[in-house]
C-alpha cells in the first residue's frame, strides 16, 4: 500500500496540471462559442470579474483576515490600474483579436506571454541579463524564437489540415469563420491579441510591486477582479446600451461568466498554487503547450474551426520558444537559491481564463530577475 501511495504521490502533480489544461482549453472553447452567439465582449469581461470576485472574496475574507494589511492610497491606485491593465485591455483586446481570428489561434499566440514579460521587465531593469551566461542566452533566444513563431503565424497561413471530424460545408456556413479567413482581419487580430499580452505582462510587472506593499494574494485578487468589475462596466455601459445586450440564458451567456469565473479563477487558482508549492512555476510552464493542442481540438470539433499548417508550424516554433524561456529562468531559480522560497509561495492571480498570474520575488542577487516568468498564459 505505501508503494502505491506513493506513485499516486509522486503523479498527482503532473495529472492535477493536466487537468488544469483541459479547464483552460474549455475556457477558450466556452468564450469563443459566447462570442460567437454575439454577446457584447465588455459585457462577458463584467459578469467573470463580477463572477470572480464573489468567489474569491469568502476565501480572502477567512483565510487573510488576520494577515490582511490595511489599505492604502498608493495600493488602492495600483490596484485600479491592475484592474484597467487585466480585465479592461488584456481582456478587451484578446477577445476582440480572438473574434476576429481563432480560439486555436489565440491560444498558440498567448504562449508568447513569457517572451513579452521578459522583455518590458528587462526594459524596466527588472530583468537582469548577462550576455555572456548560458541562461540569459537561453532567455533572449527563446524570446526571439517566439516572436518568430507568432510573426510565422501572422504572415503564413498556408493550407488547411485535413481532420477526421471537420465538415468543410458547416465551416464555409458560419460567418465567424469566414471573416477569419479574411487577411486584414487575421493580421488585425493577431496585433490586437499581441497588445492583450503587452498589456498583461505590464500587469505581472506591476503586481510585482504591489504584492511587495500588500502581500495578501487571495484578498488582491478580489479586489483587482471587483476593480475590473466595476471600470467594465462603466465601459460596457457606454458601447452597450440596449438592455438586450446584458440578457442571459440558459446557453453559453450564462455558462462562460460562471466557467471563467468559478473554473478558471477559483479552482484554477487553489490547484495551481498546491502545485507550485512543491514543483515551482517552471514546472506548471512546461504544460502550456497542451492547452494549445487541446483548444485545437476541441475548437475543430465543437465550434467548427479550421486549423492551417501555418498556426501548426508557428505555434510549434512558439512552444520551442517558450521552454527556452522557462529553462533559463529555472536556472535562475537553482543559481539564486529561489527555488525554495517559490514553492512556499502561491504566485497565480486568478483573473483570466488565465487567467493565471504570478506573484513576484524579490531578490538581492544581481544577475537574477525580480519578476518570475508568468507560469501560465490562459485567458
């Protein structure tokens, strides 16, 4: 019996981030197909955040309320921006760029993620690098190779990829998928689902910061989560004014703020964070790709998408990429002695989809990042 306990041990983290895998996926599925019935995309942001935080706050309320500090005028602004930078633009821009594109397509893009964070916090001086060490080479290359990918993908379309289940007559009857297939919306949507990445990762840089002066993960991200509640809502009241727009039904209105908000968010979150605490964030990174493949899937079987060889080879390039990244951020991790401290951390914001975002370290050694590489990328 403690043999067999112990392989159950030894593979519960790796079944636990599979899992964690197929509930991203379905966050892409779920969202797209919500989008699709022509559900306004400020109105969706609304109701997860709203979603979100009422599922957070009884957690933060009982498990933070003697550690919780007391609010701030500085903390409370950075947290409205937090809200702004996440629910407002990343959201905004990656459901717009989803729409106009694929959920196969947005999910293979997202894994430039890392890549995007690396370079503003290097911008920032955030993100030390030394030219002459193996991983920083690693991290600028693998930077380099997922932008490639995502330029492969933006450029080469190439053609379609035959699959079992597809039914070319359904796919040329749904008007989403046309347009998608138009060149101008398949760039446009790609610039806007990179700017939804330039503005999430500028969130991982400031919540970096802010975690310093608030250290209470569960109660922060309720609050960002209701902050982006409430600036959406404002914004969605503006470009949605017919109460029809705010209407849900028992069909994927309904079930995409609920999913997103209890999946992607709470269950996400409490998995996630169990897992870092014994594997780290380059260990839950290395299973992003799946995510990929799973939303390619799904996405050709329920919603109909076609997949081209050019997001095949482009996401592939991306995936390459990605683990570079992480490789050299893990040995950032064994070289700064950090690696103890992040497993004693929970360092994922559960505000996407994805909605997965890392608490920050700080650090006194000089050539080792004070921003952790996000170790997830889903919205």
């Amino acid at each position: 019996m403690e043999g067999i306990t112990t392989i159950i041990k030894n593979f519960r983290p790796f079944l636990l981030m599979i899992f964690l895998q197929f509930g991203a996926a379905g966050t892409y599925i779920v969202i797209m197909a919500t989008l699709n019935q022509g559900q306004n995309r400020y109105v969706l942001i609304v109701y997860r955040n709203a979603v979100a935080a009422l599922v957070l706050a009884p957690f933060a309320i009982f498990f933070e309320r003697k550690v919780r500090p007391k609010m701030t005028l500085s903390v409370f602004w950075k947290i409205v921006l937090l809200g702004f930078l996440e629910p407002i633009l990343d959201q905004g821009f990656g459901y717009l760029g989803m729409n106009m594109t694929s959920a196969t397509y947005t999910s293979a893009i997202m894994n430039v993620l890392p890549s995007v964070t690396f370079i503003i916090a290097w911008i920032l001086r955030m993100e030390k690098v030394k030219i002459a060490e193996v991983r920083s080479q690693a991290k600028i290359s693998g930077t380099l190779v997922a932008l490639g990918g995502a330029l492969v993908m933006t450029l080469y379309k190439g053609p379609l990829i035959p699959l079992p289940w597809s039914n070319p007559d359904m796919d040329q009857h749904n008007g989403h998928n046309n347009s998608s297939q138009d060149h101008n919306h398949w760039v446009a949507g790609t610039l806007l689902i990179l700017l939804g990445c330039v503005a999430w990762s500028c969130f991982y840089v400031l919540q970096s910061i802010t975690i310093k002066t608030y250290p209470a993960d569960l109660s922060l991200s309720a609050l960002i989560c209701l902050s982006g509640a409430v600036q959406s809502t404002v914004v969605a009241l503006v470009v949605e004014r017919h109460s029809n727009g705010w209407a849900v039904g028992w069909d994927a209105r309904l079930l995409a703020p609920l999913y997103t908000g209890i999946i992607s968010s709470g269950l996400t979150y409490y998995v996630q964070g169990m897992v870092m605490k014994t594997r780290g964030p380059v260990f839950v990174t290395a299973f992003n790709p799946l995510c990929m493949i799973l939303v390619a899937l799904l996405a050709s079987f329920i919603l109909h998408e076609q997949i081209h060889y050019g997001c095949l080879i482009g996401g592939t390039v991306i995936a390459m990429g990605l683990y570079l990244v992480v490789w050299g951020k893990g040995k950032d991790y064994e070289v700064s002695g950090l690696a103890i401290l992040e497993k004693n951390s929970l360092q994922e914001l559960p505000i996407r989809t994805q909605v997965n975002n890392d608490d920050k370290l700080d650090t006194s050694v000089d050539d080792v990042s004070n921003v952790t590489i996000p170790a997830g990328a889903h919205r």
